[in-house]
C-alpha cells in the first residue's frame, strides 16, 4: 500500500448532494482523497458509490456541493473536462466501439496523427508500449467486439492508463476478471499508487478493498458512515457499517438433495463453439456448479444448452427426454431458463421500464390477440416480486437502479417463466454483499422447489457454499467432477490450472 502525507489533497468534495427524480441518491458527503493513495468507496447497490464516483470523473454533475482539484474550485461538465485535469474513469458499463481494433479503442479520441491523418505504425508503437507496461496480452488489430467480457475490461483499463491520468476512478475494475487477470490488476493499481497517482476505487469486492486500499470510505442510502484507514477495518466491520447490521451467514444451508430425484436436464457429448464434448445430468433440486478460469467454455456451454449458440453435434434434454428445440424462444417456452452472463449486452433493455423488462418473456401470458393486457402485466409482475425488496418502482426505467437490482429483474423475467431448469452464468457480478445473500437465497428457494440450476461462477466461494457438485472446464471440456466430500478451493483451482501449469 502506499503512503503519503495525508495532508496533500487531491480531490476536496464538500457537501456534495445528487438527486435523479425523488431519489437523493447522494446526501451532503465531504471527502478528501490524497494525493498517491487508494481510496475504496463501498456500500450496498445504490448506496451511492458510482454516482460518486461519476461526480470526480465529470460524468454527472453534483446539485448541490463544491468539488475541487488541487485545491482549486471545479465544475466538471463532462468527462473531458475532467480528463484535462488530470482525472480519468474506468466506467463499470463497457463503452467498448464493437466495430474498432484493440489499439484504436485504447486511443480513442487521442489517436497520433500525421498531417490530419492517424497514423497506423505509430498507434501500434504505443499501444505495444503501452500493453507491454500493463502487462496485458491482448493483439492490438483484434476486433474489440469480439473479445469477452473480461478482454474488454482490459481494453478499458488500458484506455485510462493511456491517458495518463493523474487520479483514475476505477468502478468495478475486476468484477469482469479472473484468476492471474485479477492479480495483474492488483498489482498496476499498485504500482499507479506507488508512482504517486491517485486511485478511487469502488468495489464489491471487500477482500480486494482490504488488500488494496489505504483509505476506505462506507456509504449507506447516499450518506457517508465513515472513512478511516483501511489497516483497522475488517470484512466484518465493513460489512455492518454497509448494512446498518450484521449479515450473519454468507451463504443459506444448502438444500437437501434427494439421491432418487428425476434428471431434469441430461446433456450427451455436446459439441458448439468453444465446447468440444460435454456431458452433464442436473437433477431437480440439485445446484450443479460449473467452475474453470475464463476461456475455458463455461458460457459457451451455458449459450450451446439454452440454444443461444448451434450446437454442432451432441444433444440436450430436459426431464422424461424431451428435446430442447435449439432456441432460446422454444427453451423458455419448455422451462429451460438462462440468467446471462452480461446484463448490459445480453440481459436487460435499458431504455424501458422494470415491468416491460421483467414481462418480456411471457408477453403470451399477458396478452390477448396480440395485444398487452396491462392490467395482466402488471398483477403478474407483483406476485412476482412479492416478498422482493426491489428498491425501484416497477414504472421506473431499468436504466436507473443499482446493478443489484437489475440482477433482481432479469430473476424475476426468468421466474416469470416457471422454469423447471435455471442456468445461472455469474449471477452475482458487480453486486454488494447484501444483494448477493438474496441472490443466494433465491437460488436456494428455487432448488428447494425442485428446480434444477446449473450455476456458473468466477467465485469458488460461492460454488463451495452453495453447489451440491461442481464441474471444472478446461479447454471446452470437463476435466473433473468433484462432489460433495470432495470439493474444496483447492482442488477447482488444480484442475481449472493443470493444464496451464504443465505447459
């Protein structure tokens, strides 16, 4: 960690309050970050730790409040603005340009120029450069588009540090990444700090919090709770002042798995891209977790079952043998649902409401000729979340909730569907601790209804604590089973690694 003198202010906010709408999403925070320091921001979704730190990097604008910059009095009204002071945003919603190359994403809007023109061979030199010093290997003409979710978080990081920032706002940087990308990360942040920028930092992630930061700062409905040095604060610490209370068990007990449970979905040597031959059986009520690191398929198995990608060979059922028809329409329809991997590009439609997102695949159960009863739409919706603590009113627009509670809407659609089998791929990415125990509970429920869900996750943790048996992937394939007796951090990550490590 670094370690300056805590005197030498970067940034100064002082009763800085945001509203959108009703909702005061920030209320009156004064806060100073040093200069060379890393400063975590954490709290619940929609606590108010991206709008904050929306408001340093110049991509919302405070009501009320005074920010300054060295001292000096500022009043961003755009992220250039603040990027021409030094200030830059590694946001936690992609802004990648699918039709562009690596290199040109990484300069966008800073390309080198030659008599009006960019120039090729110099964009390749300092983005070699560049990529090479952050020690990410991704080829400077791939087609930014075609890179995963977690390539395309390293394409952002590397936007940010080509700027050469002096303060980088960092929301959610790994909740995208995996494994020895993870540590890579830890370590340039480390080394930004060390080099005497500034790192703001908003994590969900408190072990990384802890390991990383000098300072840490708690919010709670959009109010500061404290700051203090991040050496006297613990998980547990974090958590309550997070929550107002304890949050006891991370995960549920698991639920009870009956040994004669019918197959509720039976995969034979499926064959898709980016899987070569797996087979599987998921029983109901079982939670069937699927681990390896990130390549190794599991999406790709997760898109080949729920009929998203063409299969090639192999073939996939749900109970008494019937066959999934091989698209995500027909699944649905037969009680195979999928919780996507993204929720931004694959998940939720962010310009309509959370009622017209959470009803989208069951339109037939809530129209007549065609046409929506809204009326319909709207009971269906509320036996739906009955009982959920969604904080968002059903009219208003998907767009505006916290990352939690988007997670709950893309739920409550797929619950919508009464499913008989729920493939969850990372249904806890870039949400708090609070809104993960509900996820965990919903799962839980589910299993305990005799829903089948296969469950795939980046976190061994989560597989450990709520997964009867656990998969690990490999190169497109299943490499090892591991049941109950047998599961632990340390044999997903041998076979997950073995390969990687033979090599």
């Amino acid at each position: 960690m670094a370690g300056v003198d805590s005197s030498n202010t970067h940034v100064e906010l002082e009763g800085v309050s945001k509203r959108f709408g009703g909702v005061l999403a920030l209320d009156g925070i004064s806060l100073k970050l040093d200069v060379g320091t890393i400063h975590a921001l954490v709290g619940e979704n929609g606590a108010g730790k991206s709008t904050l730190g929306k408001i340093v990097a110049g991509a919302l604008q405070p009501d009320e409040g005074r920010l300054a910059v060295h001292g000096v009095d500022v009043s961003f009204r755009s992220p250039r603005e603040a990027l021409g002071t030094g200030i830059a945003a590694v946001a936690q919603e992609l802004t990648i340009v699918p039709q562009l190359s690596v290199a040109e994403n990484v300069f966008l809007g800073a390309e080198p120029r030659r008599a009006g023109w960019v120039s090729r061979r110099a964009l390749r030199k300092r983005y070699d450069r560049l990529a090479e010093t952050a020690g990410f290997a991704l080829p400077a003409e791939r087609s930014a588009g075609r890179l995963r979710t977690a390539e395309q978080q390293q394409v952002e990081i590397l936007r940010a540090l080509s700027r050469e920032a002096e303060l980088i706002v960092m929301d959610e940087p790994s909740a995208a990444l995996g494994g020895p990308d993870v540590e890579r990360l830890h370590e340039i942040i480390r080394s930004l700090a060390r080099s005497g920028k500034t790192i703001l930092l908003v994590s969900h992630f408190l072990r990384e919090v802890l390991e990383l930061a000098d300072t840490v700062t708690i919010l709670r409905d959009g109010q500061l709770v404290r700051t203090g040095a991040a050496k006297e604060e613990s998980e547990e610490s974090l958590i309550q002042g997070m929550l107002g209370r304890p949050l006891g068990a991370a995960f549920p007990d698991k639920p009870k798995r009956g040994e004669n449970q019918p197959v509720a979905l039976a995969v034979r040597d499926l064959h898709a891209p980016g899987v070569g031959g797996v087979s599987l059986e998921l029983r109901a009520g079982e939670i069937l977790g699927v681990a390896g690191l990130i390549g190794a398929g599991r999406t790709e198995l997760a898109r080949a079952i729920f009929g998203a990608d063409r299969l090639s060979a192999g073939s996939v059922e749900l109970a008494d043998g019937r066959p999934v028809r091989g698209t995500p329409a027909a699944s649905l329809r037969d009680g195979l649902a999928m919780l996507p991997e993204s929720r931004k590009e694959q998940g939720l439609v962010f310009g309509r409401s959370v009622i017209e997102n959470i009803s989208l695949s069951s339109l037939r159960g809530v129209s007549r000729a065609g046409v929506v009863n809204r009326r319909a739409e709207r009971a269906a919706t509320a036996r739906i979340l009955e009982g959920w603590s969604l904080k968002a009113g059903v009219d208003q627009p998907v767009s505006s909730l916290s990352g939690g509670n988007q997670q709950k809407v893309l739920f409550a659609r797929m619950l919508m569907c009464s499913p008989s089998v729920l493939i969850a791929d990372e249904p806890t990415r870039g949400v708090d601790v609070g809104a993960k125990r509900a996820i965990y509970d919903l799962l839980v429920s589910l299993a305990e209804r005799g829903v089948g869900v296969l469950l795939i996750s980046s976190e061994v943790e989560e597989l450990l604590g709520l997964a009867h048996r656990v998969l690990v992937m490999r190169g497109g394939r299943v490499v090892s089973e591991l049941g109950e007796g047998e599961m632990s951090e340390s044999a997903i990550l041998a076979a997950a690694f073995a390969e990687r490590e033979a090599a």
